[in-house]
C-alpha cells in the first residue's frame, strides 16, 4: 500500500482549501487510534467510524490473482491505515450512536503539493473508488450516503481493487441477508455491521464547513 496517495488524482474534490486544516471542529486521526476495521479505529474507549462507508468483512474471503484466499476484512483495513498515514486527514464528527460509544465522522484531506495541490480528497471516496470500501447501506438496502453509491458503481465497473476479483465476498450482501434470516427480536450487531443513521444531508459537513 506504499504510496497510496498517489493513486488518488483522480478522486480528489476539486475545491480550493477554504481554511486551516485545524479550524476549530475538526481533528486528525490520532497517532494513537488502534485500528479495528476498514471503516473504523478507536482512541480510548470511543469507536470512530466513517460516516456511509462499510469495508469488507473480517473472516470473507477473496480469491486472488495467484489463486491464493486472502481476508477480505484485512485487504480494506491495510488500505485503510495506509491512506490515512499517507493523508493525513481531518475529521469532522457527522452523528453519534451513544449506546455504543460510536462517533461517525467524515474526513478530508488537502493534497499540498504536486498535481491536483489545493484540492481535497475525501478518505471515504478514496476507499470506494480504489475497490477497497463498499457505500454502506441502511436495513432497507438504500444507499446512506449517494454520493459514495456513485464512486462505488464507478469502482465495480473498473473492476478496480477488490472488485478485479469474481469471488469478492460483498459486505452489503452479506449483512442485508443476515438482518433478513435474524430473529425479530435480535438487536446486537458488531460495530463492522452497524449501518451509520440515515440522513438525507451529511450533517454539518457541508462544503462550506471543510477545513
């Protein structure tokens, strides 16, 4: 994954940088955060998950191009720490699950120098649009959060990432069929199954408040 940045040109959001990246609500991904899944970290007792995105499950496999099974969960988590400490990205928080000690947030990157310098780079189009994260989806299997439907269409039809394998266990397959076939009464699910609150708009993260 060394470099993964530079991959990304043609993801960025071509908007000027607007402030700091340390305007006051946003904050980094700590130096400290313990990496749980592809979509998510912790920093203390608090679980950090990005807003609309779901990453492949721990414990699915793929087959890859030399016919050897990889993990899938651990192919989005590597992409995941590698995109991060390559960005560096800002985070605003987008809605919170109390109950579970979950904060969802978006994160922004400024690209500083070389081509594309001043535009941004939203983390969670980046893992989508390099086939290594999935639009996450809300019980009725609509998207959470559209635009990152879009970027996932585009993957899958590059066959970029993940997709470029036929036996790519999608995770929103997987969880849809498992919400269907549980019990009524069963509420618990793992923090890499728990879809974000739907929301028409992302709150508060709007264009005008990027960093």
């Amino acid at each position: 994954m060394r470099g993964a940045a530079a991959a990304l040109i043609g993801v960025v959001m071509a908007t000027p940088a607007m402030a700091e990246p340390t305007a006051k609500g946003w904050f980094p991904v700590p130096s400290t955060a313990v990496y749980q899944t592809g979509d998510s970290w912790t920093d203390g007792e608090t679980t950090f998950r990005l807003y609309g995105v779901q990453s492949c499950l721990r414990g699915t496999s793929f087959t890859n191009a030399h016919g050897l099974k990889r993990d899938c969960g651990e192919a989005s988590l590597a992409m995941l720490i590698a995109l991060t400490r390559d960005l560096r990205p800002q985070c605003y928080d987008a809605a919170e699950a109390p109950q579970t000690r979950t904060i969802f947030v978006f994160c922004v990157a400024t690209r500083a120098t070389g081509a594309g310098a001043g535009s941004r780079i939203d983390l969670g189009t980046a893992l989508i649009s390099t086939g290594y994260a999935f639009a996450a989806v809300n019980p009725g299997g609509q998207p959470v959060h559209a635009p990152y439907f879009v970027a996932q269409l585009v993957a899958e039809r590059a066959k970029a990432g993940l997709w470029a394998f036929a036996d790519l266990p999608d995770p929103n397959v997987i969880i849809l069929r498992a919400l269907r076939d549980s019990p009524p009464t069963s509420t618990s699910q793992s923090p890499s199954t728990t879809s974000p609150p739907s929301r028409s708009h992302p709150p508060r993260a709007q264009q005008g408040d990027l960093p």
